[in-house]
C-alpha cells in the first residue's frame, strides 16, 4: 500500500538525514552540493504537502474526535502552511549567499531549525489527527497522487542510461 502517511515520514526521515550530512562537510563545495538536494527537497515537500496531504487533512481530518480537543485541522494547515513559508523564505534566503558564508549558515541554520519544528509538530498533530480519521484506501489514494506529484516533478538531468559494458567498467574502474 502506498500510504500517505508512510511517504511523508520518509520524506521528513530523509530531510532529517540530509541536514546531519551539512555537519560533515568539508568545503564551500561540499556543503553547495549539500544543501542544494535539501533546499530543492523543502521547497518540493512543502508543494507536495500543500497539493495533497492538507486538503486531504482539511476534508477528512479528525475536527471532532473528543480525544484530541486541540485536533483542529483548519489549525493545524495555517500552523503548516506559515512553517512552510517560513522554511521557503530561509531557503531563498541561503540562495542569495556564497555557501560558507556567515551569512548563508544564518540562512541554512534558520530553515534547519524551522523545519525541524515543523516536521515534529505535523507528527505530533495533522499526521496522528489524519490517521485516526483516513480511510486505508484514502490513505493508499493519497499516497499515489504523491508519488505522481513526486513524478511529475522529478528534475534530476544529466545521468548516464546508457548501457556499460560490465568488463570494461571493471577494468577502468580497478585501482
């Protein structure tokens, strides 16, 4: 089952891991690289949660479940949606800098600690919320319109598909 709420926290584990990987970086050049697939990721995370888990969230989403009084979907997707523009406004913000810089680590470190907060509140909140309230088949229905947007979107250019010859490879690629 492709479910919605599976690929958000993988999307959300991935975020996590990448922004841990910015620590090891050696160079300008290291973190350039870095932070280019994390800032290109925020900005297509928070696209693919406001195209489709939030109007999901807002239609389905768990208003009146009297175990969670604070579970207020409307709440919950104007918290979400101002977290996300928060992180999209540091993103362009690190995009003005040289990657190194005082200035861009400023930028960098304000959507990191932004994002971090956003990603545990939509776990603690919308997502338990959505889960208590979504259909298994809306929830698997959810899950391929990600994938699709995901599909839709996918920009990575300049890869190799062409086939290799298996011996050459070895022998070029063998100290």
């Amino acid at each position: 089952m492709a479910d919605i709420i599976d690929l958000i926290y993988a999307d959300h584990d991935w975020l996590r891991r990448q922004f841990f990987r910015l620590d090891d970086a050696r160079s300008p050049e290291d973190l350039a690289a870095i932070w280019d697939s994390i800032g290109t990721r925020l900005d297509a995370h928070a696209d693919a949660e406001e195209t489709v888990f939030y109007p999901a969230l807002l239609a389905h989403g768990g208003r009146d479940d009297p175990g969670n009084p604070e579970g207020d979907p409307e709440d919950e997707t104007e918290d979400a949606i101002t977290d996300h523009n928060a992180i999209r406004d540091a993103v362009r913000r690190s995009r003005e800098h040289q990657p190194g810089s005082d200035e861009w680590f400023e930028a960098v470190n304000a959507a990191r600690k932004e994002n971090g907060s956003h990603l545990d509140e939509e776990e603690r909140e919308a997502m338990p919320d959505f889960i208590k309230s979504a259909t298994l088949e809306l929830r698997h229905d959810l899950g391929m319109k990600w994938l699709q947007f995901y599909a839709e979107r996918e920009s990575i250019t300049g890869v190799d598909t062409e086939d290799k010859d298996a011996d050459r490879y070895i022998q070029e690629h063998t100290p």
